[in-house]
C-alpha cells in the first residue's frame, strides 16, 4: 500500500463487510449452542475496538506501527471469537476474511503478517475451547495461508500495474513540461530586438506556467528594477489600466524581488506569509493574490526579476514554482543577449545551447550526483550537504555540479567557464572568482561545508567531500582556504 491514507480509506470503504461477516459468524454460534452472552461480548467488543482504531487512533497517529497494530487487534479478536465458538465451526471464516483482506490491502507483507497472526490466534483459542491441536492446525492452516498467499499475489500485481502507470504518467508529464518549455524559448530566440524579446519572455511564461498575468522587470541602471512588461492570459497587455513602467522594485530590502535577486532562487508569495513573501503592493491593486518571483540571472549577474501573478488565494503549487524557476532561468541569458546587442547568429547558437541546456536541467541527460555528505539533483537545483538543503542560484549550482563531476580533482577555471556557464575559456576569470565566493559563504552554513570548495594556487579548483576529506591530495601545500 503506498500510504497510509490509502489504507485508511480503503478499511473504512470495507468495513460493512467486516461487519457482516463477525455479525453472521457470531450468530451461527449461538445457533450452535455457544453462550450468547460471551457472543454479545465479543460482538460489543468488536464494534468498539474498530470504531476507536479505525477513526480515533489510525487517523492521528500516521505510521506504520499502526497499521500493524490494527492487524494484531484483528488477530487478538479472532483468537477470543475461536475460544468462545470452537474449532471446527464458522469462526474460521473471521481470520480468513481479515488475512483476506490486509494482504490486498498490504501486498506479501500484510499477507505474511495477517496469516501469521491469525493462525496462531485461533489455534490457541480452539484449543482453548477444547479443540484437538492437530485438529486446530489442520482446519486452520490451509484455509488462512492460501487466501493469504492467493490475495498476496492479486495485489502484487496490482500494485506493479499501478506503479507502471504512474511511471507512465510522470514520464509523460515530464515530456510534455519539457516540450512546453523548450518550445517557450524560439520565439525569445527569434525575436528582433529587446522590447519584442521581453515580451515573447512573458507571453512564454504565460504558457508554460498557467499563470493569469506575468510582469517582468529588468535593472534600471541604479539600484532597482524598472517594470518593462507585463502581460496577463485574456489578452488584456496593461489589466487594470496599468500604465507599464510606473512601478520599480528595489534589488535591496526585504521585499519579494529584492531576496529572490539575492539569493537566486524563486519565491512563492502571497498573503500570510512574511513580508519579504508579501504581494507588491501594485500587483495587489490589479486584483492579483499570489504568485511566483523569479530571479533573472545571466552568468553571475542578476539582469531582472519576473513575476508570475495569479488572482487565486491559494499559494502555487510546487509545480508551479519550479515550472517558473526553470523557464526563466533558461531564458533569461536569451534576453541578455537581446540587450547585449548579440547577432542574430549568435543568438541562434546560445538557443542551441540553452535547448540542450534546458534537456538536461529538466533531468533528461545530466544524472543526480550522489556522494558521501553530497547531494546534486540537476532536475530542480537542488542540493544538500550533509544532509542539510542548501540554497544555490543557477550559477552557484552548476559551477558547483561541475566540481563534483571530478571530485578531488583539480579543475582550471577555464574548464569551468566552459562547463558550468557555457562561455568561452578565457572570457570569465573573474565570473568563477565572484561565484566560488557566494557559493563558499553559503556552503558554509552546512556541517562540513567549510572546506568542500578549495583553491589550488596557480592551477584552479577543486571539490573535496567529506568522504574523501580526509585524503592526502598531491597539491595539498598549494591549497588555501581563501
């Protein structure tokens, strides 16, 4: 069963059943001469401990002890139900409904469980009732284990269609955000000039994202950012009569745009939350409720921020968030380069680059790095050291990703140019410089983050897990810790 809640529902989707079954069970006992007051009893009991295990104690307390612990009273009140009624009689037909009944639900596990239990519970209570051991074992042994094997094997290969179909699913899905975002960068690509391209910047996010409006701000030249499009799904370029360009953002403070630019990560906000997560206060005056803020960086500069608005009051959804993440970090070197004055030619190459960048960022090519005290999952920039999260910008984590595809290996800064950037080796010196600062200071906040990125004097780089911290490197004199 894959959770909790899914077992839950379906014992409570069973439940007349149960009932039917302990109900007819205990009837064909008194009919058969057991004592009616020990049946009524068992009947009272059995009502009481489902109703307190079913909706007061599996609801609040989520685990799997529980679960395990429902199939041990189960098996405790068959093995009551058999020292009242005896072996052989209809009692058998108890631990059979409720092996039965854990094996679909729980596959080969809850069969071997339920089976287990159940066996060993009414024998002890035949016996307890008089029965002959032999006699015990013999009627209930064949009956238990074969529905328990029986719907062990049904649920097996239920389960492994069910997980084919959601692998399925999620591959398509994946296909299809893929598609979706590769396809929202030719027209940013295409576009004439800086003005069409921000706009085709917006329309693109509209699409890939489902959000109602989209509003995009690039560096004023000081310290903010000057709005400069904003675009909502009906059609409308200025909802609201909004006139583009009235509003800034500040690229410092402890609003929204200001620590998403910091930080280089996009955030989620809304009401509720804390107020570098609030609405701007234009956005709120246009009618919008939530939304996403992403940093639009090109290399290791922050060029702009986007926002993706939605009039729902429901925060977005992770989806979302990552969907808008991913989209404008793979456009946002296209609309630099707009603003670079870069050739048509030019930028036809980096579209290039950045469709194939955009493959492996969507986790088609480049695998999930996982070592000793390092985690680096490509498909969503995220990273973990020691097992603590990290918060990286684009740039952070891809020179960081290039680190450890050679782990205790030195690295010139040309290569990682090359391979975390995609620019030419001796045009950003000073770009892994900058970026191996920020990086540095943030992985320092993690246990045995201090160390992992070392400078090699006059060589380059290199990344030093804590699985291999404590080897001898060859350079070892040269290192600093800058």
């Amino acid at each position: 069963m894959d959770t909790h809640a899914e077992f839950r529902d379906s014992e409570r989707a069973t439940l007349p059943l149960r009932f039917a079954v302990v109900i007819g069970v205990l009837a064909l006992g008194v009919g058969t001469g057991a004592d009616p007051l020990a049946v009524a009893a068992l009947g009272g009991g059995f009502a009481f401990y489902t109703g307190v295990l079913q909706f007061a104690l599996l609801p609040r307390f989520q685990s799997d002890a529980w679960i395990f612990g429902m199939i041990g009273a189960d098996a405790a009140f068959t093995g009551l139900a058999a020292a009242a009624l005896g072996l052989p009689g209809p009692v058998i037909a108890i631990p059979v409904l409720f092996a039965g009944q854990h094996a679909l639900f729980l596959g080969y596990r809850g069969a071997g469980v339920s089976a287990f239990l159940g066996i060993a519970a009414v024998t002890g209570g035949g016996v307890i009732a008089g029965s002959d051991v032999s006699l015990a074992i013999s009627t209930t042994i064949p009956l238990i284990a074969g529905v328990a094997a029986l719907s062990g094997y049904i649920a097996s290969g239920r389960f492994a269609e069910r997980s084919m179909r959601r692998k399925t699913e999620r591959n398509n899905y994946s296909n299809s955000r893929a598609a979706r975002m590769l396809d929202g960068l030719r027209p940013v690509a295409s576009a004439g000039d800086e003005t069409t391209a921000l706009e085709a910047f917006a329309r693109s996010i509209l699409t890939v994202t489902g959000f109602d409006a989209v509003a995009v701000y690039t560096r004023s030249g000081g310290l903010g950012f000057q709005q400069r499009v904003i675009l909502s799904r009906d059609g409308e370029d200025n909802p609201a009569g909004h006139t583009t360009g009235a509003f800034e953002e500040s690229m410092h403070g402890d609003s929204a745009a200001a620590r998403a630019a910091a930080q280089g990560v996009a955030l989620a906000i809304g009401p509720g939350g804390s107020p570098s997560e609030q609405m701007p206060a234009w956005a709120t005056q246009m009618g919008f409720s939530s939304g996403v803020v992403a940093p639009m960086i090109a290399g290791h500069l922050t060029v702009g921020v986007a926002f993706g608005l939605s009039r729902e009051e429901a925060g977005a959804t992770l989806a979302r968030i990552e969907d808008m993440e991913q989209f404008v970090s793979l456009s946002s070197r296209l609309v630099a380069a707009h603003n670079s004055g870069m050739q048509p030619a030019a930028r036809n190459r980096l579209s290039l680059e950045l469709d194939a960048a955009g493959r492996a960022g969507i986790g088609e090519a480049r695998p999930i790095i996982k070592m000793d005290g390092l985690v680096l999952d490509p498909a969503t920039d995220r990273s973990s050291v020691a097992g603590v999260p990290v918060s990286l910008s684009r740039s952070e984590f891809d020179l960081l990703y290039a680190l450890a595809r050679s782990p205790g290996e030195v690295v010139d800064p040309g290569s990682l140019v090359q391979s975390a950037f995609g620019q030419a080796p001796d045009s950003g010196g000073r770009t892994v410089d900058a970026t191996i600062y920020r990086l540095r200071r943030k992985l320092s906040r993690a246990p045995a983050g201090d160390d992992l990125v070392r400078t090699v004097r006059g060589k380059g780089y290199l990344l030093t897990p804590p699985a291999i911290g404590s080897e001898s490197v060859q350079e070892s004199a040269a290192i600093t810790a800058d």
